[in-house]
C-alpha cells in the first residue's frame, strides 16, 4: 500500500510500518514526520526509501527518531547543504548521503556507527566540519571514515526532556543563549 500527504510518498514495508520519499518539488527545509495518519491507520516511518530525495531540492531534512535505515541513494545528488542523523540510525544503504553541497554533518551516535567508505562516496568530506555528542570527539577521530572529516566539534543535546516548557534564547544568538523551564 502507497499514500500520498503532502509531497511525501509512504509505502508500507510491514505491519504498521512506512518508509518515505519526495514525490514533489521542495526547497529549504523539508520535515519528515515520526508518524503520519491514512484513512485512519496511524504508521510509524521508520525508513528512507532507496533513492527517497535522489535530486531533491531541499537544503535540510529534519530526520526524526523514529528512522532506523536511510535507502541507497536516498540523498545522493541533493541539494542538501546539512544534515542532522539521529542516533535511531543504524544502517544506511550504498551512497546513501552523497551530497555535493554538504557545509556541516551532524551525527548523534555516542558510539561512531560502523560505516561503509559509500556512505559519502564524492562529497568532499575533508572540507566539512563533523559535529558529534559532548565527550565522544576521540572515539570519531579514530573511527573509518568520521575521521576524514576536517574536524570533529563537540555538540550539547538530549533527547531526554522531563518537561515540556524548556525554552532556548534568543535565535538566533551571537554571545548567549538563555534556557529556561528546566529543574535543575
């Protein structure tokens, strides 16, 4: 079963699972969402399809947690200038992210995920900076292909909130940021 919202197409691959692919033109940033509605039927999307945004127009893709395998060619030849992969990632397909235009990568895995030398196949990974979590930097510097990167930078991030009013300012900032909402 395929269904169509919006300019994303969603196939069934099993049960109340879906992976997902562009079908229409996109510029800018292009969400994908953990979980979409049919005649319904809720379905988690768990994958990008194999050659899902082939030659998209989007410059950014917000991946959600709930992906575990990005397609072969599934943003091979995009115009994605960066890309945020969730730490659900856990495979990926042959020249799954080469992405000419790449600026940053950003990966959230504490443990570099073990990947094929394919996986950025023509991008010029020497010249763009690779953002991982706080304290892991030594791991991806040692690790196949994260370390050819042109440099390995530290990021802060949780996935774990214990409330639902955390705010972050201003954005965008140049010397502070404020947050607020938080218990300790």
């Amino acid at each position: 079963q395929t269904f169509d919202i919006g300019n994303l197409r969603y196939t069934v691959t099993n049960g109340l699972n879906v992976n997902v692919a562009q079908i229409g033109a996109s510029s800018g940033v292009e969400n994908i969402p953990s979980s979409v509605v049919n005649s319904g039927v809720t379905y988690n999307v768990t994958s990008i399809k194999d050659y899902g945004f082939y030659y998209s127009n989007a410059t950014s893709v917000n991946i959600p947690n709930s992906i575990t395998h990005i397609g072969v060619a599934a943003f091979r030849y995009s115009s994605l200038t960066s890309i945020n992969i969730p730490s659900s990632v856990t495979s990926f397909g042959f020249v799954a992210l080469e992405c000419f235009n790449l600026t940053s990568v950003t990966v959230n895995w504490t443990t570099p995920l073990t990947v094929g030398s394919d996986l950025f196949s023509s991008t010029n990974i020497p010249t763009i900076p690779l953002y991982v979590p706080a304290g892991t930097e030594a791991l991806y510097e040692g690790a196949a292909v994260w370390t050819d990167f042109n440099s390995i930078n530290a990021i802060l991030s949780t996935d774990d909130f214990n409330r639902t009013k955390v705010s972050i300012y201003p954005n965008p900032t140049t010397n502070f940021i404020t947050v607020s909402g938080l218990l300790n």
